[in-house]
C-alpha cells in the first residue's frame, strides 16, 4: 500500500490545510519557516518528499504569499517528489486577466507564467484552482503542468437556496458576469437579473438599468468574489430602487480589505453575506453578518480522485 | 534601407493579401503548391526568406488552412526568415475555449498550442488575432511567440452607425456577449439591450426576457461572429417581439455555412447584415443584403507598427 | 492490479481499433465526436483518463485525421492521463522527409514537430510507428517525445513467401529502396533485383536498366507503399521485360487514390497485390486482386511490452 | 540612429535610476503604478517598447519588488521590446545559495528560475548583477538568459584606501569570504587577515583566532554585503583585541534593517562604513558614519557596452 | 557599416578557417587555449562577441573536438554573441543515424541533441553541415537552431568528370548509396553502376553482383566518405572482375585511419583518390595518390548568404 | 513486487559498479562497447531497460568518458526507462566553475548543461554528484533533471581521524576552502589552520603565512582533490617551516596525472595520502603511500533510498 499523501501548507492556509487532514487520509507535512531581520524567509522541508505525492495547499493572496508558495514548490519538486499538485483556493489578481489599455500589465498572464516555472515533479505537476474569475485563466497555463478548475457551485447553491428560500431572482453585479449568473440560474430553476451600466467618465460609471422582474422578490445577488464591495453596493441600490423585497449576497471569494465589511454592513442593503473560506481574510472576519462555508469537503473529493 | 517585409498568404486568404500589398510597402511572397493524389500538399516557398522580416496571412478556418499555415510557417523558420508575423484574421475554434463537461476537448487551446509549436525565427514570432471570441486566448499561446489582439472596433462602429442611424440601440444575442456590447454601446453613447435565455432541455434553450429599451427604436445587434445564425434569429425575434423598429446586424466574423444566409434572409428579420473580410466565406456570399468591409486597413496598420 | 490500458482511437482507425481490444486486454475508450455546421469538430472523452496508460489509434492519412488526432491527445493529457502512446499505423507525408530543392517545405519534419508539441502525460509520450518511409524520421521528433519504430517485416515476409514461392527474385522499384530489399532479400535467403533510371526532363524518369538475375524467375517487387502505383507499374515493366516469369507486389502500406487500383489491374501486369491494413483506403479496396493482412497482431505485441 | 534606450524602474529604485539618465543617452520610461484596496498592484507601461531596447532596474529586495520586477519584465517582453536587459544591483537571497541541512529551500536558485521564466524578447534577455555574494550564482540561471556579474571592485577599492591610508590591512569577517580578501588585498598591494570561528552549540560560533599581522594597523573589514552587522561587529572585536590601530568597514551591500546601523554606531568599534547604493535602505540611512557611494558609473558603462 | 563577422576555430580545423579568412571578409577571433596536466582545457575567447556576428568552425571529428566545440559555442552565446553559426564540415557518427538492432546506440542523434543544447544567441544559433551521409540528419536537430545541408556537389563533380574523361560510369560501392550515384550520375550524364552484397554471416557480407555496365569503362567510384576503405576495396574488386578499364574513387570526406591509405594504394585498384578537406586528416595525408580539393571556396559562399 | 533496479557504468568505472552489486540488490545491466578504426565507439544496451529503473555509473573524467556517459544516458531514456540516475562520483571541470577573466570559458557550467540536455525519463532524471568542488554546481543544472549533492564526509572524516590521531590540527591548502576545513574542524573537534598566499606575478603565488596554531602538532591536510599536488606541496613546506610534528593529507577525489604521485613521494613532507575511489586513476594508483577507500557503501545507501 502507497503511504498516504503529504499535505503541505503556505502560513497563511493553515486552516485549510487543518480542515483537508481532519476530512481525508493524509500525512500533514512540517515546515520550518523563519523570517531573518532583513526580511528573507529560511523555509525547510522537515518531511522527506523523496518519492512521495506532495500537496500544496496556498492561496496567492500576496505577493508574499505567492513566492513563498513558489519556494516551497520548487524545493518540494527538487527534493524529489513523486508529483506535485498545487491547491490554490483564491487565485489573486485573476480581474487583471487582459489588458484593457495599450501597456497594461495582464498580471493574471504572469502569475500563471511563475507557476509554469516551477519545475515538473517526476511524475507531474498539477494545479487545483477553485472558481476563477475566467475559465479562461486554466490556459493560461504553459509547458507540462496540469490544471483542474474546480467548481463550488454545490455550496453556492446550496447557501443561494439558504439565503433566497423558494422563489427568488439570482442577480448579477455587472454585465460581465451574466453568463454565470444566467448559468446558475438555470441549475437553480430561478430568474435572473442584470444591471446595466453608463460610463459617466474615465472612471466612474453608473448603474441605469436593471431587468423588470425583481419587484416584490427576494434577490440574492451572486458574483465570484467580493473585494471592496462597492459594484455590489451598486448593483444592490439598484435592485431595492427597482423594487427588491429583500436583498443578499454569495460569493465563492470574500476579500474585504480593510473596513470594506463595515461600509457593507452600514450599508443596511443586504440581510446577509455568504463566502467561502478560500480566502484568509473571510476566515478571520466571519460573524453574524458575514457567514462563511467551508470549501474543504469539495478540496478533498478533488485530491481524492487519480 | 531594410527591404520591404515580405507577405505570404495560405490559398483561402489570397484576396486579403492582394488588399494588403495594394496598401502598403510589402514585397509579395510566392509559393508553389501542388496537390498529390493522395490528398498531400506539396508546398514551396519561391521567395527568399533568410534574413527577412516575413508576414504570413492565413486564418485557421478548417484543418487544412491549420495545416497549409503551420507547415508554411514551420519552413519560414527554418529556412531563416528573421521575423515572422502570422496574421490570423479569423481563428478558428474560438468558441471552443473552455470546457463546460468533463472530457471536452478545449479544441481553442490546442490551436494555440499548435501556432505555439512553430520554431522561433531569429528574433521573434509574432501571431496577430482579430477580434478573438474571447479576449483571454491571446494568453493561451505558449513560450516564446508574441500575441497581439487586433480590434476591428473602428470599423465595427462605423457600421453600427450606418446601420442605426443617429439613435439606436446596440444589442446582444448572448449574455455571455453583454460586456462587449456595454462596452460598444458606450463607445457609441447609445443605450445597450440584452436578453435572457433560459434553458429548455439538454440542447435548447429560449430567449425568455429582454430589457425594456427597445419599443419602437431602431435596434442593431451586435456580435463577435455569425455562423449559422441561429442565436442571431432567436434574438431578433425577442427584439421584434419586444417592439422593435428596425433591425440590423454587425459581426466582425461572417461564416454562414451552407444555406445560412438564405435562412436569415428569408427570416425577413433583418434588413442588412455587415461583416468584415475576415473570413472567406463571407467574400463569397457578399450582396445586397450582406455587406462586406475591408479589414486591410486595420491591419496594414499594425503590419507597419515597430 | 492496475486497470486495463485505454484504447481511443480517431474515426479512421475504429476497424484497427476494434482488432486490438479483440486481441489484448483493453478497455476500449469512448469518444463523443460531432462536426458542427461551421465544419468545426466537437470532441469529449467520456471515459476517464485521470491516473491511466492510455493508446490512441490514428494514422495522419490526411489534415483532419492528423488534427483530430492531435486535438485528442492534447486532451488526454491534460484530463491527466499517467501515460498516452500513439500508435500511428501510417505516417503520412514520410516521403517528404528531406528538401530536394531550396525552399521546399519539408512536411515530414513539421508532422513530427506536431506531434513532438503534445504536452507530455505524467509519465510520458510515446510514439509507436510502422514501417516509415526513412527510418531516420524517428528521430525527427523532439523534445521528451519517445518514438519506436515497429517494422512489419515478419507479415511482409510471409506474405513475399506465399505469393513467390520457394524461389524467387525480391525487387525493388527505385534505387532508393534498394537498401531495403537488399536487406529483406538477405533475410529471405533470395536474390534481390533492382532497377535504374534515367532523368528524361524535369518531371519524368525512364527505367533503363535491370540486374540480370531476373529471367524466367518468379519476381516479387517490394517497396513501403504504394500510392497511385506509377513507379510500381514501370518497374513491373522493367522486369517483365526483362524476363520474368511472374510479377507481383507486397507492401506495407496501400493507399490507391482515386482510380489508381484499376489502373493496377487493368495493367495486367500483376498476379497479386498484398498490402496491410495500416491505411484505412486499402481497408475499404481489398478484395481479389488486392489482399490485406492486419497489422494488429504486431501492434498489439508491442502494446503489451513494458 | 537608433532611438536611445528605454530605462525603466521598479519603485524603490528610482533614485538609481534617475543617477543613470543623468550620465547617459537614455530615454526615461515611465509606468502608471496604482495599489489597489486588495493589495495588488496595477501597472501600466506608458512608454512603448516594441521595437526598442529596453532596461529594468530593480532589486530583489523583498518579495514585492521580485514580483514587481518580474510582472513588468514580462509586459516588457510581450508588448514586443527588442531586447531587455535586467539590471539587479542587489540580489536577495544571494546568501541561500546551497542548502546545508536537508530540506532547505535553496532560495537564490528559485530567485533565479523566477528571472529565468521572463519570457525572451525578441533578440534577448540578459541580466546585470552586482557583486553576488557568490559568483556561482551567475550560472544559476537556466535557458536563454544571458547573465553577466558585473564587479564594484573599482569603487571598492577606492573607498578601501580612503578608509585605511598608506598600509593598511584587508580582513574578512568570515572565513567563506577568505578567497575574495585574499584577492582584493593582492590587488591592494596589503596584507590579508582572516578569522577563525568555533562553533559553540548549534546556533552559535565564537570567533577564535586571527591571523597575527594586524598589531598596531589599520584594519579594514571587507565584506559583500553588511546585514544586521553581527557578523562584522564580532571580527571588529576580534581584531581590535588582537591591536588593531583602527578598525572601518567597507561593502558592496548595506541592508542595516531595523537598528542594525545604531548598533553598529553605539559598538563605537569602527570608525565609519561605506557602502554603494545598491541597496535602497542604505541610500535612505546614509549620514557621517555611513558613507554611501553611487554605482551609477560602472552600471552605465555596462549599459552602453554592446 | 556593420563589423566583419568573426571566424572562429577549434584547434584541428585551423587550416580551413586560414582559407576562408583569406577568401573573404572576416575578423579572425582569437582564442587562448592550454591542457592541464590532468588531461582538462582552458580556453578564453581573446575577441570581444558582444553583439557580434560569429562562426565557428569545427568538425566533430573526435569526442575532444566535439566538446570542444561545445564548450566554444555555449561561451561564445553566453558572452552575448547576436548570432552564432557553426561550420561543422565533418559530423562524426553520421553513419550512426539509426539503430539496426535493439539496444543499439543512435549516436548520430544524440550529437544533434549535443549542439541542439547549446543555448540560442541573441538573434539565433545556425549549424551548417556537409554532406552528411543522409539527408535526415538535418532533421535531427531540435528546437531553435537552424540547419542549413550544404552541397559539395559543385567540386565533387568536377572531380569525378577530371577522373573519368569524357566517358564514364560512376559507381557506387553500397546499396545505400544508390540513389545518390544515380543522382549525381544523371547531373553528369554518365550511367551509374551498383553492387550487390550478400550477408555471408553475422559480421560479413560479399559482393555477388554488379550491374553490367562497366565493361571496358573508366569507373569512377563514388561514396560520401572513405573510412578504412573496405567498403571501397570490395566494391573496386567487383568492378574490375567485372571488366573495368580504369579505377578511380572521389568522395566528400576522407578519413583514412591507420594505415588505410596504404593499404588502398598497396591494393594497386585504383589509380587516384580524391577527397576534399573537410576532414584534417585527409588534409594532413594528401600526396600523388590522395588529392585533396578545398570546400573553402563553397563555405564562404554559404557564409556570406543572408 | 519490482525488479532490482539496473546499474549500468561507462568502461572506466567498471570497478565502481562491482561493488556497488556486490553491496545491493542490483541486476548488472551489460552493454557491448567496440571502437571502430575511425575512433568512433558503438555501443548497445544488451539488457532492456524499457519501463525500468536505471542507474548509469560514469565520471566526467575525460571528453570521451562524457560522451561515453552522455550517449549511453539518451540511448537509456530513448528505448523507455522508467527512470534514470547518472552516478558521477568525480564531475571533471569542477574547478572551472566561474570566470576570472572575461572570455574564459566556464566548462563547469557547459557539462551541467551537456547533463541536462539528456531528455527525460518517463519519471525522471536524476543526477548524483559526490563532494563537488564547489556546492553551487548542483545548481548550475536546468531543466527538470533532479541533482543530488553526496558527501563523503564519512568516510573522509574517519580516514582524517586515523591519519591524525587524538590531537590534531586539520589545515587547508588554500583559502578558498577555508569555510570547508572550518566546517570540518568543527565536526572533528580540532583546531583548523589556514594559509596566506601572495600572487608573486601572473602566474606564480607564494604562501606567506600560516595561521599559528600548528607547532608541534600532528597536521592532516584536507583538501576536495588532489591533482598534481602542487599546492599540497606549497602548504606542507609552509606547515612544516611553521612547525608541525608530522603531515599528511586526506581528499575526496585523487587524480595525480603523470608523475605527481612520484613528487609527492619524493617531497618527503608527507607520511601518507588518503583518498576514495571517485577517480579511476587513484584506484590504479594505490600503494603503500596512497590509500585509496571505497564510497560504494555511500552511494550505495543514496541509491536504495526512495
């Protein structure tokens, strides 16, 4: 019998990497990591990788977090590992994705180009990525590593029902994300909304239009990640001023950066938020108001199967 | 003085780069190319290409032009062109560029793939895009090859425009197109509709709801491409049924296989289609009612560009 | 126990295909193959590859045999299959494996750089070709790409045998090949023959001269292929004229575009035709005049090796 | 003529930069850099690069820099620059260049496959770097990337004589750097002094012995790089106990991080330091006891060199 | 104006660099080259590359003069030469170009897999070859590097019409070689002569046939290249048994090993030999019997081509 | 359960692969190796490796030991090992493993990349070093190739003990293995003494000073490798002008071409030399003066484990 896989995590994942030990078979694999006075990390593997398949467990929620997750998976793979594979639950800077004007940088391109580096483990590298903002971005990828988009749509529907009861209209954000919503929808048997919005300048637009069929209903507003929330802001004053019943929100990635929470919350526009644990940031900030749901149980079916 | 840059082109795409060395200072690239009876291409580059900087046209529009384009550009190579340029006006297999079922080819992924297989010229390979289905496959190539992502938008728009006169609305026949047509129609300063579909069973879908702006305006859809026009006739139904005055479309892809334009035609739904150059088909079908314009200019522009 | 290696297999092969899972122990894999009105291929694996040693049937017969091939093994590896070998039963354009000429594509080189640019499975690529025009080709692949050149010679030679007999002359058609026979005329223990020719102009050749060992014997012509049969027919001329007793003709790959078996025939010039069944057209063909022998067994030996 | 080249900056090096444009034919590239509330950065590059040659400066001082640096190399490259070249005054990590106990993460290799991966422009890519604390490391770097080390030894030098006069001696702080003093002291014309080091339990050494010849001399400490200053405050003790007349220091790279330059004051064991500015924290500390020397000579040279 | 390309050599071939830089515009770079007494080499480059456009010349003659060569290119791309060609007028172990038996070294490959690792220069890194004793070869070569087959066909022919007069046949001593004397011969306007060899055991064959055109000739025998010269020997026998007037032999490479020149005079066959020197040890043997004719003048062409 | 692993060497390291089978469960795989009159080497792999692990014993120890090693290794991989380990006990060119003057080739870093440049394994390549003249080597490799850096320090430390007794100084030849000698020392628990050189002119140095510790004293010299025992000689005359009781000397790799043992011997200065069996000159070598201990058991160990 093959000894159990080692799981391995970033600092910042430790949770997860908690969560995935306690629901599967697995060797927890020990790291001895320092940060020295001019600010470079020692990092050691106490677990013999020789020959063994290795998970990652790290979200690149920084660019800390993103070397450190390099580092580490470069040494993994030249200490000998039998196959590496990456579990990346929140893949950062995957809105900056195509250059939108002449000279931008596509750092969503280049994060998956620093990933590509990492030298191919005997047997492969793979890389798990949960819920991106584009499918688009599991191409990104180059050479010989294997990515797998997997979906947490099982317990976005799951909180959507929770959130929205019987009848509801799931709604969207912006236009660029009504395909999904008009996806999830469907698997959901509800309506769906849209907003539209106006370019007042450069760099402000504003929402003018919002589909009919939200007065009187429950709206549960769905959108791949949460970050300062103000679209959501947006897109949920225009769902009430259409005539909303009541208003929520799901999302797979909670981010909110410094009071982002509290500017939702005195918001007084939505009843609740639900997120997943992908990000460390909703870990830390759950509360009544801001639930959040593990996304583990759907790591591990991944990590479990060949 | 450098030479002038020379220009080959596959067999289908002949009529674009005769448009191309008319506007610009290109040498023309001769090719010999035969056919055996057994199917195989003989092929033979009858210009000089050591130390050139080379163009080459051709859109992948079935596996043959693939192939005739690969084997074209492998030889350039190899035969020591300093640069070579693909200019792919039409690229086939965009639209399938993600899987939504386990097991689907990401046939779009591997055309990239394919391009991304052709050796490095002495300085660089270049491949030049037109208006991709989806703008992340400029970021599916591989290694050392340069995307650029060329917009047909100026003469999209001038169309738009001839279509719909001083007020219109600019509409979509996809959610999954509601971005691009938010982002035109504000180019524009028009208003933007967009409708919504609602799946039936495994292989249908209805178009079930469409915002409310377009009673008794003149209404042009706007899409990336049209192939057999299906999604197209389903929308402007929905806009005719929603009050429309007028309709007209524009896309910058014209495939219409078989009997499609007959079929659109005689739908009586719509009074013009525009489409541009970019794929041969469309230059064959062009008449009253299908108008073709020419992409040349746009890309003899960044034929010239440093 | 591991499970069964996985057999795919291109629409071409599905007789190939289906001998192999006859003989071996093999699961034979589902594809989901539909061609879309635009001429575009819709592809899907429905039997799950991840952690499995998997085949893929398919001879590059033509441009969209060669691509629905590749578009196939890109895929099987990127849903993570532990090892993909593709079997190749025929090669197509091998006799364009070197530029007579400057300038001429050399269409065998830029086949192998497609195949070589499969991204490779977790445990690797294997390429399984038979009988090539070159040998050389095999090593015209690239990178981590492992090809083995399977030879046919033990069906050739008993095929040689039975058509003639205990004596008789193994002939060649062009000095090319004379390499080959000599060595299968050794391996006979027969007497080899072989012809010269003289450039008449630039597209046409005369056969001017024969060895002399061929009065009155039994001569059976031997070469790789056959494709229209031209140099085949002013070979058998050659050693008709010069005496032979009884001519026919073995090869390992039948291809007979168009007409090219009738005129064969009508040639009246060959008892017998024996070819295998490595090119789906002589599948198709056979019948008194033209015999085919399978392959299968050959294959399958080599599928089952370590 | 071809324009001048492109000298682009990461942030925290554009003092050096703006010391470059000022002693050569340069054009000053300029990037819009924002912070977005989540932490990522944007960037856009507002100079054009196609065509050009193009430079980068920027440290890899922290792992924000490293990406930093690494994210707008790739745009650099992919917006189609002619050549790039990386100029890399201090190399983090340089100091982890082996591992000396199993599993240590070897970060100056992975710093070096992190560069590597830039894909290459259209000419090439190289890289500039200054004093690496082992010269090793140059050839760390994989693929097509040309390294070259570029040496500080004139400057070095200089301010070694500045500091010890007429006769003085070179001494190391650490017997690993036993070779580089024994070579600059050779080209000083001075006597070289070493340290010997015990290793008193698993995290400690006490120095232990010097070699005899700094009785009654000027003693200057010459190191690579001075980080918290432990190091080179411990020989300073040694070699003003074994009579030092007196006692300074001189460096390629001044890190000093949190209070390292007050300790190294209040040890009132040496009597100034200078360091080059390679290193932008030195620039930021720089005052009577640290003397800061400015680089920007021998780093243009180099840029103008073909 | 640009700088003359810079000729370098590695030490065997400096004769034939002497030639080119007398023939044509070329800097001749300067290299320092000693042996240590353990058997290693040092070598510098004493001519600046940067930027410059350099050849190498070399024949793979050895393993010594293959590393050496090596070890000369990868310096010459890593001090940053923009392109790099090599000159390999003999490439060793071309008639290991494929494996006869299982297990069988294909040295031939692995060499091309040797200068194929050579890292790319600035622009590009080119290999021009000699005949090589079969075409594939060229195809051999992996990734980035350009191969360009070089005919010595224009000296070689004059050689062959000075050797047999007005009349000849050209003659070859190996099936193998078939269709190159049958290609030469119909550029010549002679008839061609072949052998055929029986295996009279694992290890030896015997020449039991010629085709019968040579009675009474001049025969010119002709081969790409003269080892021991058996082959040549048996071949000569055979020709004369067969009536023979004259015998002569012209070949591209010349090799002669031992005492196999001897041995060929000794046989008293042939009257002359002629070989080109492309090899340094046909260069160093030349007398009344081996004449020995440059390819110098063919090189420079191909060196001054774009 | 698996097959015992192979163990193939080249021909110089035949004694080394005797005992490592002797040691470990091993198959011996056989290879026939011929030299042709021309110098060129055939060889064949007689024991199938398809689908096996496979270990290949062989030092850099001349250009034709690395082509050896090197061919052998792609002919491995080529006909299908499961995975394959190069086991280098003694890397030739260590000592060039950097540039001191511009121009010189670093031959170090052009055999890491010969090493490299075998294609992969089905699982993996791996490459086993033993005590490196410089660590960094192990990082000089690209690509996905794994090294692994061996000490010796086992058995060189025990042979240190037996050579030097209770009490005794270990001492370095140079002072760029100072930080070795420390290293050690400190394992040993002895004092370590070092030594000053001063470059007398271009060519020539001088040692000028020892550090005091070594009056009567027993010394055991320790250096990485012995070549022709010049500055072991240097430093012995200046340990013994300082003082010591007795020397001698211990070393990894002992090569000792012509006559240097014979030198050595005759100096006088030294009672005896240990090194290990990395170096097939040592091993044909030793005698009463010379020592020669195996590291089959270390290798041996680093082969078996996972």
């Amino acid at each position: 019998m093959n000894p159990a896989p080692i799981v391995f995590t970033t600092r910042s994942y430790e949770y997860l990497s908690d969560e995935i030990c306690e629901l599967g078979r697995f060797e927890r694999g020990e790291i001895e990591t320092r940060t020295f006075p001019d600010g470079e990390r020692y990092q050691r593997l106490c677990t013999h990788v020789s020959g063994r398949d290795v998970f990652l467990v790290g979200g690149t929620v920084s660019d800390d977090d993103s070397l450190e997750l390099f580092d580490l998976a470069c040494a993994i793979v030249k200490y000998g590992a039998d196959r590496l594979t990456l579990v990346i639950p929140y893949f950062g800077y995957s809105t900056m994705e195509r250059a939108i004007h002449q000279g931008e940088v596509v750092t969503a391109k280049s994060r998956t180009r620093l990933i590509s580096a990492i030298p191919p483990a005997a047997r492969a590298n793979r890389v798990f990525l949960l819920d991106l903002h584009t499918e688009g971005i599991t191409h990104y990828f180059e050479g010989e590593i294997t990515p797998r988009h997997i979906s947490a749509r099982k317990v976005i529907a799951q909180a959507a029902r929770e959130l929205g009861g019987d009848d509801f209209v799931l709604a969207c954000t912006d236009a660029g994300r009504a395909k999904w919503v008009e996806f999830l929808a469907n698997d959901l048997g509800m309506d769906a909304a849209f907003v539209f919005k106006r370019r007042v300048d450069d760099r402000q637009t504003e929402v003018t239009a919002v589909s009919a069929q939200v007065q009187d209903k429950n709206v549960v507003i769905y959108d791949d990640m949460i970050r300062t929330g103000g679209s959501l802001i947006h897109a949920a004053e225009a769902y009430a001023a259409a005539g909303a019943k009541s208003l929520s929100a799901v999302a797979t990635h909670g981010l909110f950066p410094e009071d982002a929470l509290d500017r939702l919350k005195k918001s007084n526009l939505l009843k609740r938020i639900v997120v997943t644990d992908s990000h460390p940031r909703a870990v830390k900030l759950r509360d009544g108001f801001l639930q959040v749901i593990s996304v583990a149980d759907i790591l591990v079916d991944e990590l479990r199967a060949p």
